[in-house]
C-alpha cells in the first residue's frame, strides 16, 4: 500500500520543558523501582509519567492534509501480544479513484494538468541501486570503525529485537550477492572495480588452508582483524533495489550507512548517455538536465528532433556537474519515524480504518 509518514515539527518551549523535566522523573522512579526501594504508589506514578512522555512525544509529528484525508490505521496485537498502531496507510481503490479523478474536470470545469515527473524503469532502478551498493562496500570496506558498528547493529537487530521489523543493509548470515547480473555494463563500475582488487590484496595475506585461518587471525594486530572485519562486512551490504523486494527497510538503511560513511555517489558513478539518459523517457531526460543545469538546458533537450539527439545534448550538458539520478543518491537524514505502539493514538485523525 501507499503510505504516507508523519512530518517533524518542533514542541513548543513549554512542552520541551515538560518532557525535559519528565525523562529525569521517569528515570529515577524506574531506577527506584528496579532497586526495591519504591513505594506501593510507584508503578501508577510511573505509567502516569510515561504517559505524559508519550503524549508529548507525539506532538513532535503531525501528517499533512492529504494524509488525513487518504488514510487509514492498523490496529493488531503484535508477536508479543500488544497493542501495535500503524498509521497512514492508503487503500489501493482509494489511491486508483485518486489517479483516475486526476484527468477528470474539476469542479470549475477545468481539466487538471498533469505534472511531469521523472520516471525510472524497475529494471533501471535495479541497475542504479547495484552501483550505489559496490559504492557502499568498497567505502565500508574501507573504514574499519563504520564497519564495526554497522556488523554489530545488524546482529543486535537479530539477537536483541527478534521480532522486530527493523532490517540492516548488511545481510549478514554472511550473505554475498554478486553485483554483476543486475548490472548493465559491470566492467564500468568503479565502485566494483576497486572492490574486486581490494578482494586479490587480501587474497595475498591470508592462509591458504581455510582450516588455518582461525589460528592465523589469532595471531594478526588489533588493525588488522578490524580491517578484515570491514573487508567481511562490506560483502554482505546490499542495497540493490529488484522489482520484488522484502528487504526495503534493509535499502533504506542503507542510506544512513552511506551517510556514516560519508560516501560521496558521484566519486563512484558518471551519469552519461550510455551509464543513463539512453535508458530513460524523454520527459525523464529533460526533468533530469532541468535539475542538473537549470530550465536552459531543459529547453535544449526538448528541441531535440530524436531521442538519440536528445541523450548526446543531455550527455554533453551533465558532463562535470556531478548530477546523478535519484536512486544513486545517499538520502540525507529526514524525520520519518513512524508512530509505535507507545504513541498515544489520536483516533479523531483517521476516521476511516484500512482493511
């Protein structure tokens, strides 16, 4: 389903005091109570407090209009057997009435336009994304100190909330998928390229027996075992986005990897006529060069006669900006933390419940 995420807003001076002055009271209630020294009155004071929390804590988000307006709750038991609250999400015949409502005359009897936007093939997006990921290996592989909280937060993720829904980009079993299938010309990825000669250099050091190599780590300085631990992890990163996924929280975090790292996409990737503009609709194409160089360039593609002209004017115009399509893109951190189980549910904001 569709669904729409909750926007940030700030708590207002008053209710930032309140929840700063609550934390504290609730931290040395819980720490009196898990001590034996509370009184009888404690646990009622304390879920009065955590209540206080909650409800102040919800004021920082608020869905838009149109959120409002579309969608509908969840409301389930969760494995454990709580209460679990999922907000925002839109049926499917509720969002087709909507496409289909976009052509028709408005109430004034004017049709409503519609607006152009930038559009990306599953298969195209499948190759974009596996550049993204040989980007994020090779960079992880690279730095130790990331690489050491992201393994452990992937296993924490496993061992500590075993029935969350949270996923790591790292795949760790450890799960290797090779990069080149969803590739459409693999040879020209530098972030694969310098993987794969990372891959020989250590193929040089380690023993050559597997049988010898627990003994042999053993026996290596703290830096080394660090650096092998970010050559292992960095495997198992993948944030390759196929057609048919269950891993979509697992892509998604691979951004905040990406921005641990402070991966720089356009250091890995080129945008050209062959690596993109060939593979996309001329509306994609014109939208693209409009955000690369502005609404001139827009106009010098859209004067083009054939699209294999427009590809050669979009391939010289991108030529050193650095621009590249969105799926190659670290998203930068946004607050889309969605309501849990321990909001305080607002029934009045989603009268229609999605089935």
């Amino acid at each position: 389903m569709k669904r729409h995420y909750p926007e940030a807003i700030p708590l207002s001076e008053e209710d930032q005091a309140a929840l700063d002055a609550a934390q504290p009271e609730y931290d040395e209630l819980a720490e009196l109570i898990e001590c034996g020294m509370a009184d009888d009155e404690a646990e009622a004071k304390l879920a009065e407090i955590e209540k206080r929390i909650g409800a102040l804590n919800a004021r920082t988000e608020v869905y838009s209009p149109e959120a409002l307006a579309q969608a509908g709750t969840f409301v389930f038991l969760d494995y454990c057997g709580r209460l679990a609250i999922e907000r925002g999400f839109v049926k499917p015949e509720a969002e087709a009435a909507d496409e289909e409502s976009e052509g028709l005359p408005s109430a004034r009897g004017a049709a409503k336009p519609k607006v152009p936007t930038i559009s990306h093939s599953a298969a195209l997006i499948e190759d974009l994304t596996a550049h993204k990921t040989a980007a994020l290996r090779i960079e992880l592989a690279n730095n130790p100190d990331v690489a050491l909280v992201a393994v452990v937060h992937a296993m924490l993720l496993s061992v500590a909330y075993p029935y969350n829904s949270e996923q790591s980009a790292l795949q760790l079993s450890l799960t290797h998928e090779r990069l080149e299938p969803s590739m459409k010309d693999a040879e020209s990825c530098k972030g694969l390229s310098a993987f794969n000669d990372l891959a020989d250099n250590y193929g040089h050091h380690l023993p050559g027996n597997p049988a010898d190599l627990f003994e042999w780590r053993l026996e290596q300085p703290q830096d080394m075992v660090l650096m092998l631990l970010a050559f292992g992890a960095a495997h198992s990163v993948n944030a390759v986005e196929k057609k048919f996924t269950h891993r979509k929280k697992g892509i998604e975090q691979a951004n905040q990897l990406g921005r641990a790292l402070e991966v720089n996409m356009p250091d890995w990737f080129e945008t050209t006529g062959d690596s993109y503009f060939k593979h996309v609709n001329r509306t994609t194409i014109e939208l693209s060069l409009a955000e690369a160089r502005g609404s001139e360039a827009e106009l010098s593609v859209r004067a083009a006669a054939k699209k294999s002209e427009a590809v050669t004017i979009a391939d010289r115009l991108v030529a050193g900006t650095g621009w590249i399509p969105s799926p190659l893109r670290i998203a930068p951190a946004e607050a889309e933390q969605e309501l849990g189980a321990d909001s305080i549910a607002e029934d009045e904001q989603f009268p229609q419940a999605a089935e």
